[in-house]
C-alpha cells in the first residue's frame, strides 16, 4: 500500500540546541535529496546511503542556504515507523526548525496529524496498540514509577501477558470447535471439568491484573492524599514541608485554612496530589462548615489520607470523629507536635486508630523521612522493585479486562449449569476478543485514531 510522506517537528517547541524534523513515508529519500546539500554544496543522493547513516551537510530551499544540518537515513522497515525515515538535526531555534519544517513540506510532504508516526509503527505492525499506548505514557510520566511501567509496557510486559490468556482461551475454542465439528474423532465426554481446571488459572490471571490497576492509576496519575486533622493540628504545617515552602498559610487562629488547596508533590519518585482542607470539627461557622464538609468529600475518594493529631492537646470529640471516618481506609496517622510534652501516646493512638502512628514534628521537620517511606509501602510494596509485576495503567484497557473477566465468569456459569458446549465458545469467544482490543485487533479505526489524536505532534 503506498502512504503519503509525512513530516513534523519531533523536538519541543522552545528554543534549545537542537530541533529534530522527522520524515516518514515512500517519498522520504526523494524529500530530503531535493533539499540537501554536501558540504561543498554538492547535490548528493542520500537514497543511496547505507540505512542508519549520519551525513553532515547543508538544507537548501531552492538556492537559499536554510541551515547546516545532520541527516540521518533510516530505511524500512528498520526505523520506528517501519517505513523509510529520515531526520534532520538542525540548529534548535523555534524559527530555524519551522523553517526546516517548512522546506521538508515545500518538497512533498505535509504535515503529520499528533501521534501519526507511531501510528504507523502500529498499523505496520511494528508495536501493538497497548505499547504505541505506552509510547504517549513514557512521554508524560510525571514520577519515577510511571515512568518504568511505561516502559516495561512498551517493550511489551502488558501485550505478553494479554497474549498468554489470550492463547489459552484460544485453545479451549478450537477445541470445543473441533469436536463439535468432528464428533466422530473427538469427544467432550468430561470436557466441563476439564474447562474448570483451564478456566481457574485463566481467571486467576484476569482478576490480577485488574487489582494492578488500581496500583496502576495511582501511578500514572499520583496519590490522591487528603490531609485530616482538628483545626490548629498543623496540617498547613505539614504540607508546607512536604512541600519545601511556605505555600498554605500558616496561623495560630483555629480554622483558617478555609478552602481547599491542591498541590503536586513529588517524593522521592512518587506523586501525591494533595488536597489541602479546613479542619474537621462541629461548628457553626458557615463558611467553615463548607470546608468540613469538602474535607469530608475529598476524603472518601481519597487514595490516602493523612491524619494529623495535635499530640499537645488530650484527644476529643472532633478526633473521635476522625477515627470512625478512618476505619478501613488507607490512612497513615502523624502524631504531631512531638517536639513538645506530648498529651498522647503513640501505643495509645495506635490501638485507637487501628493504623500504623509515625510521631513527626512538622515545626522542626522531623519524622517526615518516616513518613515518606510508610507512603512508598502502602502503594509500591517498597522500593522500584517491581520488576516481573505488570500494571495496567490505561483505562481502555482495564474496560476490557473487566469485559474479558465477565465473560470467563459466564463460562464458568455455563459448565457448572451443564449447559451445551457452543455456549461456553460464544463467551470464550468473547473474552478473547475483550483482550484483543487491549493489544490492536480487531479495533475501529475511530478507537484508534481516538487514541492517537492523544499524543503529541511529532510522535
Ligand atoms: P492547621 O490548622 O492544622 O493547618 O495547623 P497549622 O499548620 O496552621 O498549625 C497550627 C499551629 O501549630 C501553628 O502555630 C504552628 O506553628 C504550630 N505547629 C504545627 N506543627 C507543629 C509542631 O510540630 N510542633 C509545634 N511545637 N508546633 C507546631
């Protein structure tokens, strides 16, 4: 199938010391030869050159010298497109790389759609859906974490894993199938326990990686904390250390932090997306209850919460409250103040809280290390060590895991209800086809270009 040419500036779009303008497509080799000159100024056919070169020389429009550049000749199908490619490193001022750009669209390409190269990586089948998904992931990682899944799901940890099930679903098919289709030869005498056996691992697997996706989310997308406490407890104090600056405001009157506040924090390799409230406790301030009640709001959706005692002041009824509302959340208890007498005891708050305590000191930031290391454990059992586990981090793609789980659980339904074998290949079948939309089969054209309208020019 011939495909047009295609071009975009693959760089950032600030001045910098280099700018990339990528080509892709049949007519690549021609583009870049009806611009590029030797160093002597010489035309030369870079058609010619051997794939993965680099030649130094000069981008001409007509007879106007645009810039010196670095040519790199890829050919098909050993470039990231699959297709021939060729990139032009030129000179990184915003202006020059338009202007390159400009030139490349003058000789016959024109202007690649976001994400248009890495869809033809896909559609030429050099990634599957679920790792052109990962390459618009690595790019906006925005921690450590998501970082590494991203790649761990480009280099394919996630279309391997879907491939596997998809496989041994594929078999239980093409089994029922055939004996249906040859009775004579095969028999399903028995078939129904045997199925079971097959379909518990298979579950198993499905119910995994869906739990991997909560984990994933968090991730990709930061730990929603909410930060607890009674006015005064030093919640403000504790997110400005978190945050390494005075940001919220801190004051010796009691329920001033009104509003809420939202802050990005980056923790050794992990993001908390922190939402700042006004302290909880019964009051008849209006504009207070507000805050309460957002407290409150934020809290029950919250990833985690972070609940900061006063240990200065003997428990009360507002802590009480605090404590129910903690039951059964994920939630980290600051014993604060701890620089002073303290009023409560960390064995004390413990048994009251059923949660691990960490005495801290937001006023002299000490404890805060604990903390932090208490956080990594809730969410990634420790340290980046998450070498064989794969998270799934794409909604699309836990939409269809679930699909896929539902299906199974039907099969599974079918067997223990004795119904007829060609109900289980229907449900079968469909599970099957739920994990291939995760990797790229079968899919719309409209899913896919939905997808890749996502990514960024030049990708
Ligand atoms: P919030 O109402 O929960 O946000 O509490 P703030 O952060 O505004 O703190 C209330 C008061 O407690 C301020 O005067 C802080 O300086 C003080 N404070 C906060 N943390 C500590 C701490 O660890 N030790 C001591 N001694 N005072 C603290």
């Amino acid at each position: 199938m011939k495909t047009d040419t295609i071009a975009a500036i693959a760089t950032g779009m600030s001045n910098s010391g280099i700018g990339i303008v990528r080509i892709s497509g049949e007519e690549a080799f021609s583009v870049i030869d009806s611009i590029f000159r030797n160093r002597k100024g010489e035309r030369v056919s870079l058609s010619l050159a051997q794939s993965h070169t680099v030649h130094y020389g000069y981008i001409y429009d007509g007879d106007e010298k645009v810039d010196e550049a670095l040519v790199i000749i890829m050919k098909g199908p050993h470039s990231y497109t699959a297709e021939d490619t060729v990139e032009i490193d030129c000179h990184g001022g915003v202006l020059m790389v338009r202007r390159i750009l400009e030139t490349v669209l003058h000789a016959g390409a024109r202007t690649a759609e976001p994400g248009e190269f890495t869809k033809r990586a896909f559609l030429n089948g050099r990634l599957d859906l679920s790792q052109a998904e990962a390459v618009a992931d690595v790019i906006h990682a925005t921690n450590e974490y998501a970082l590494k899944s991203s790649v761990s799901q480009l280099s394919g940890s996630v279309s391997n894993k879907i491939k596997e099930l998809r496989s041994q679903i594929l078999y239980q098919i093409a089994f029922i199938e055939s004996a249906l289709d040859d009775p004579e030869h095969i028999s399903l005498d028995g078939y129904g326990s045997q199925l079971m056996d097959a379909l518990a691992p298979m579950i198993d697997e499905a119910r995994k990686l869906l739990l991997s996706a909560d984990d994933g989310r968090v991730m990709s997308e930061g730990v929603k904390t909410v930060i607890l406490g009674k006015p005064n407890a030093g919640k403000s104090s504790l997110m400005n250390v978190l945050l390494g600056e005075e940001r919220a405001i801190v004051t010796e009157v009691a329920g001033t932090t009104r509003d809420t506040l939202e802050e990005h924090i980056y923790l050794q390799g992990i993001s908390l997306n922190v939402v700042d409230t006004a302290g909880i406790r019964d009051t008849e301030d209006v504009v207070e209850k507000i805050g309460v009640d957002r407290a409150l709001k934020a809290a029950r959706d919250a990833d985690l919460i972070i609940y900061v005692v006063d240990g200065s002041r003997p428990l009360d009824e507002s802590d009480r409250e605090i404590m129910d509302f903690i039951r059964g959340r994920k939630t980290i208890v600051l014993l604060n103040k701890s620089d002073l007498d303290l009023e409560v005891g960390t064995e004390e708050l413990e048994q009251l809280c059923s949660h691990k305590v960490i005495p801290v000191s937001a006023k002299e930031e000490q404890g805060i290390e604990l903390l932090e290391q208490e956080i990594k454990k809730l969410f990634y059992h420790g340290d980046l060590s998450f070498n064989d586990q794969v998270y799934i981090t794409n909604a699309r793609h836990k939409e269809a895991l679930e699909q896929c789980l539902e299906s199974l659980l039907m099969v599974k339904g079918s067997v223990e209800d004795s119904m007829p074998e060609d109900f289980y290949s229907i449900d079968l079948m469909n599970a099957y086809e739920q994990l291939g939309f995760i990797i790229g089969e079968s899919v719309d054209d409209d899913v896919v270009n939905e997808i890749f309208a996502k990514f960024c020019m030049g990708k």
